[in-house]
C-alpha cells in the first residue's frame, strides 16, 4: 500500500503559517508534499505522524548513537535534571565528563563544554585565534563546520569551466558578511601540497588549520591517513594549531574518535553529536597550554547553557556505555553487514558502485571509486542516488535524500532492520533503474 502523508501534509500546511518553511532548519523541508513530522523515535525505528514507520538512517545526522530513547541515557538525563537546569555557577560532573573525554581522547586534555557542534568550533576558532594571536585560518573544500560565518563558504565547482583553474569562493546564502572570506584559505582536501604551499607563505597569518576527518556533510569522504599526519606535520613545522573537527565522528568511528584510528593527536578538538545520544552539549578539548588562554583576560569562554544538568548527565552515560561496552564494535559489524547486504544486490544488477568513511557513516556512490574531495564529488553524477533515496524513504527506509548526507548505524539496528532494509533497497534499485532507463528512452524536448 503506497505511504499515505496525509496528517504530515495538513500539519505542514499549519506550520508554515509560524515557521519559515514550516519547519525548524532549513534541512528539515523536503518539499511542501515530503516533508516530515516524526511522532515518536525508539530504537532505530521512527514513526511519522502518519504512523508510517521507517528504519532510521539518518539519526539526527549523527547523534543517536545507541538508539532513540534509549532507556539508561534518558534516565540518567532525568537524574541530571534532578540537580536543576542552569545556575550559572558550576556542577561536580562537568570534571567528572571531562575526565572521561581525557581517558578517552588523548588530544583533549582540557575539556570546555559547550552545547551545539556550531558552538564548539565557534569556541575552538577562538581559543586558536587568542593562542596565536593571528586571526586567519584554513578550511577544506567540502567540509561542513556548522551554521556560523567563518565556515559558511564553498568552492563553486559548477560554475568553474576550466578545471585547472581555482573555483570561486561563495558564502551558503545570504547574510554572510564578505569581509568574513578576507580571514579564509579554502582548500582542497587531501592535497597535502597545497596546505605546504599556504603554510609555507602565509603561516604567519594563519591561526589554525581546521580539518574534519571524514567530510560528514559530503559524502563521508574520508582523509587518508597520508593527509592527515601531513597536516599534523605542516601545523608542527609552521607553528599553526590543527583543530580537528569530530563534531559527527568523536565517540562513533572510535572510543577515541578518528584521531585514534588515524594515530594523529590534534591541538584542539571539537566533539558532539554522539556523545550524548542527541542530548545538546558539545565538548572542546585540547592541550593544555592552549585550553588555560580561556580565563579573564585572556580567550572568553562561556554561555548561559553550557554544561547543562541534563545534558551533561546523559553525557557521562552514553560516554561511559561507550567506553565500557562494545557499543561501538556492534555498530561497526552492523555497518559492514549492511554494505555487504547492499552490495549483493547491486552486484546481481551489475550496478557500478562503492563506499566512503567509516561502516558507521558511510557515503554511497554509484561509481567504481569514491572521490577524494569535493571537487570530484561535485562532477559525478549523482541521480541514481536521488532517485533511488526517494523510493528508499518511501519504503520505510529514513537515508537522506540528498546524497551528501552519510548513512548512519546505531546500537539499536538489529536483524529486523537489516532484513526490512535490504527487502526495501531491492525493490528501490529495480524501480530506480526502471526510472532511469524509461527517462533515458523519452524523446529530448517531450516536456517542452
Ligand atoms: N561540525 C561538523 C563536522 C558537523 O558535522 C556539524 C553538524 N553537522 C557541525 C560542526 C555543527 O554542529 P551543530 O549542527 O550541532 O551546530
């Protein structure tokens, strides 16, 4: 029976009179038709207000690292909200969480808290600016860092019809101040050369070199080892802070996020999304020389939220699961199972194909290799994805529609799931490759 969105649509219709887009991010409008209204979350299911359920893929974009509501986090967040909401003053836990962020990941000494991933690359940038008293830093194509307007810039690819020159640097959309693009190099991933060329030049002007593992916003393109102790070495040689944004990866990829996987230590280091299990703090660490600049007089750090009773509870129990448990191990093997199941049925229908980042974020391309950035990305042709995301959601199975979006793995996917998931994928690939062939046979110029 096709899926009926009849509730979703009519409360669409209401929230649009309220909220642009009637909606609460840009991301969350999927069409007036498509969009979305989630009832209620458990485990790796979520049902929509029209009690159609989904296998979830998406996970908030990441956070949901054991399951949606899961039953200890939220009990522990309860008890943390025993204690009371803000004070402005400290609690005991917030030494007691970043002790676990120190035993976990080695980089991050000194912990700050904050309460959204935005906010703790806001807050990293800073203490890398006050540390080094330069105000210029360094982003890779293709990366997302969050919603604020040092970071909001991207190459315009489509635009450049000589690929050998440089693509042009565009803010994501209006309100983005063009004077904030003067403090920026943007740069390639994965092309050590070009950083050597920059640093080499301009080291004296630039800060920090911020650097996401694996480009979670685009496909889960992943840093080769190589780039990554390359940065590591270039920020040593020309005294420039390598930030590490784990925002998406910290406490999912690893215990001891991408740094451990990749034996590279970063100066400073942004996590959130699963250190919480979708509760809202966000955690800055970093060496100890560099964290005590946050103090009077020297890089102001603070805010109203941070370290949030309930928050900071959940906090210290997803992360003690993690450490303690092989929470991750399962996610990882579900992951693998996962690219195994799909990978069977593309292989039967001869459908070119491959995978990026990590068997728990993991990209999925319709080509023979992933791309190594974002450039590349840019130019491969992405609408067997489209397509087939649109008859996969349809089915049952939440990925994102847009194809830069990783697909993520939770504790909580189970036998059932991975079943649903590769009946719903097969029939996606068949009607997918249907849709393609039909609009491949229609006659150019039929539409006008
Ligand atoms: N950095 C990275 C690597 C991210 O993936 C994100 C969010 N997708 C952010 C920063 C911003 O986090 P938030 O949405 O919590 O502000």
């Amino acid at each position: 029976m096709p899926r009926s969105l009849a509730k979703s649509n009519a409360h669409f219709r209401r929230a649009l009179a309220r909220l642009p887009l009637g909606v609460s991010s840009n991301f969350r409008y999927w069409g007036d038709d498509k969009t979305l209204y989630v009832k209620r979350g458990r485990g790796a299911r979520v049902w929509d207000l029209d009690e159609n359920e989904y296998v979830d893929y998406r996970l908030g974009y990441g956070p949901v690292i054991l399951g949606h509501c899961h039953p200890e986090v939220d009990a522990a967040a309860r008890e943390g909200q025993e204690v009371g909401t803000v004070f402005a003053l400290s609690t005991e836990r917030e030494a007691v969480v970043a002790e676990l962020i120190a035993e976990m990941v080695p980089a991050a000494e000194l912990v700050r808290f904050s309460n959204s991933g935005t906010e703790a690359v806001m807050a990293a940038l800073r203490i890398a600016r006050g540390a080094q008293g330069r105000d210029g830093y360094v982003i890779f194509e293709g990366s997302y860092h969050g919603l604020f307007d040092a970071v909001m810039w991207q190459a315009d690819v489509e635009s450049l019809v000589d690929p050998s020159l440089e693509p042009e640097v565009l803010p994501y959309g209006l309100g983005v101040p063009a004077l904030a693009r003067q403090l920026l190099w943007h740069l390639p991933y994965n092309d050590a050369a070009r950083l050597e060329d920059v640093l080499k030049r301009d080291h004296d002007k630039i800060a920090a070199v911020l650097i996401e593992p694996i480009l979670g916003s685009c496909c889960g393109i992943p840093a080769s080892s190589e780039f990554m102790h390359a940065v590591r070495e270039l920020c040593t040689r020309y005294d420039v802070l390598m930030v590490v944004d784990e925002v998406k990866t910290g406490f999912r990829v690893a215990r001891g996020c991408a740094q451990q996987l990749h034996g590279v230590k970063a100066d400073l280091c942004t996590m959130a999304k699963a250190m919480a299990n979708g509760y809202p703090i966000s955690a800055i660490g970093g060496r100890e020389d560099v964290m005590r600049r946050c103090r009077s007089g020297g890089v102001t750090h603070g805010g109203t939220y941070t370290a949030g009773g309930m928050a900071l509870a959940a906090a210290e129990r997803t992360l003690r699961i993690l450490r303690d448990t092989e929470a991750l191990a399962r996610v990882a093997a579900y992951g693998r199972r996962l690219q195994e199941g799909l990978t069977r049925i593309l292989n039967a229908r001869s459908v070119p194909h491959c995978y990026a980042g990590h068997p728990s974020m993991s990209g999925l391309f319709f080509r023979e290799e992933p791309p190594r950035n974002y450039r590349d990305w840019k130019r491969s042709d992405y609408s067997f994805y489209d397509t087939l995301a649109q008859f996969l959601i349809e089915g049952g199975i939440l990925c994102e529609p847009d194809s830069r979006e990783p697909w993520f793995v939770c504790e909580a996917h189970d036998e059932a799931c991975l079943t649903k998931t590769l009946e719903v994928f097969e029939m996606g690939v068949d009607r997918t490759l249907e849709t393609l062939r039909a609009a491949r046979a229609e006659p150019a110029g039929k539409e006008a």
